[in-house]
C-alpha cells in the first residue's frame, strides 16, 4: 500500500475483490484518482485511470463533496472531489475497459435519491457493469446547511435512498412509499441494470457497520491497522468483511 502522491500517479489502495477481477479470493489494488485541483485537465484523469488499467489494477475510484467550506486538496487538509464523481466515471468508463468505476464514497443524504438510481443504473450500462456506488452519511454540517438538508437525520436518509435505489435496480415497480419517496404503480424507471449497482458502505460506526450487513456488497474503513476491529474491543457483526479502498 502506497502513500498519496502527486497527479502524476494514482494513489493505491487494497480493495474488494470485485466482478472486474474474476478472482473474488485475491486481494487486488484499486486508486483513487487525485482530482483535487480545479487546474488539473481533464485528460489527466483519463490518462491516470488508462495508465492503473495497463499496470493491472483493479479499479479506480473518486471522492465526493459538493460545496466543502475549504479548499480542495490531499486530506487532512484539504477537501478532496474536485471533479463531480458520477459525472467523472462516465466519461472514464468510455476510456477504460476493464477497471472497477466507484465512488470512495458519495455523500448520499445530499444527493435526490430518485435520481440517484436513475444515475447509478445509467453509469453500470455505460460502463457494462463495472460501476460500484460507494456511499457514506457525510460529516461536513456546511455542506448539508448550504444544501438545506438536516444534518441530524444523515443516516436515515441514507438508508431510505439504499432501499429505493435497490427497489428499482431490482425492476420492482410501485407502489412505493418509505416517507421521502412516493410512487404508484403507474411509474417506469429505466433503464433497469442486468445486475443491481453494488453497495461499498464506508464508515467505521456502529450504525455504518449495521448498514454493511443489511445492504450487503462491500465495506470501506478508514484509519485503521490492519486486523484491528473499528470500534475498538467488539467483535465483527454478520455481514460482509471486506475491506474497501481507504
């Protein structure tokens, strides 16, 4: 594992083992791209993700915020994101083919979850398959003041947006009503992926490791050594055990 560098590289990570890889009991390299600077061209990122294609890595990977209170840049300090994630692995799924797409990890509470499925299903088309929704509840207050929407309940919405984008990847029609979306059964939502977009859940919190289990797909912690439980002394939930690109 590698440290972040410059835009010259990518950044490695370990990652799940995925579809792309064929090979679900090995261990395999993603990156996360280094989009954190509004200078950076466009080609950059294509040539990154086409040069960790050519050296065998498994995916690439791209981080989210939409209107941070500070400046982009490598974390800790800085915000990192900014090219818009979604819109970015669209136009790198028509560059690549064979790298894992994802997003490490979108701020779902702040994103419409209605389009958001239409979104995710669109880019696993495009890119046949290949793109993994990553997603987390945010911890930026700015961010959800700015885009009028309430910090405290982060975590619920992002369950409900889960379950929707599931509902519809399934080809389950309406009717539909979990409180924040509502449809009858005169809805159409295309186009329907062949496969249901997988999850990659990231956090390290009780509630993140509770939504890892139910929603299933993989699970991305941050911060810790290698073995270690993320909250601390409590043994491991059921549910999935992969770790996801840090």
């Amino acid at each position: 594992m590698s440290d972040a560098v410059t835009t010259q590289h990518p950044t490695a990570h370990p990652a799940v083992p995925g579809a792309a890889t064929g090979r679900p009991d090995r261990m395999r390299l993603h990156v996360v791209l280094p989009s954190e600077a509004g200078t950076m061209p466009a080609p950059e990122l294509v040539r990154l993700a086409r040069e960790a294609e050519e050296l065998g890595y498994a995916g690439v990977w791209l981080p989210d915020h939409l209107l941070p209170p500070g400046p982009y840049g490598r974390p800790p300090e800085g915000y990192g994101g900014v090219y818009e994630a979604l819109t970015t692995l669209a136009f790198l799924a028509a560059a690549t083919e064979r790298l894992t797409l994802g997003t490490s990890v979108l701020i779902a509470p702040l994103r419409e979850p209605l389009l958001l499925a239409r979104q995710s299903a669109t880019l696993a088309r495009l890119s046949g398959g290949r793109f993994v929704l990553g997603v987390g509840v945010g911890w930026q207050p700015y961010e959800f003041a700015a885009a009028g929407v309430g910090f405290g309940d982060r975590g619920a919405r992002t369950d409900r947006t889960l379950r929707l984008v599931r509902h519809l990847h399934t080809g389950a029609g309406g009717p539909y009503d979990d409180g924040q979306v509502a449809f009858d059964g005169r809805a159409v939502f295309q186009p329907v992926p062949r496969e249901p977009v997988p999850f990659l859940i990231g956090g390290n919190s009780d509630a993140a490791l509770r939504r890892a289990a139910e929603f299933g797909g993989h699970w991305q912690g941050v911060g810790l050594a290698p073995g270690s439980s993320p909250t601390g002394q409590r043994s491991w939930p059921d549910g999935p055990r992969r770790a996801g690109p840090g």
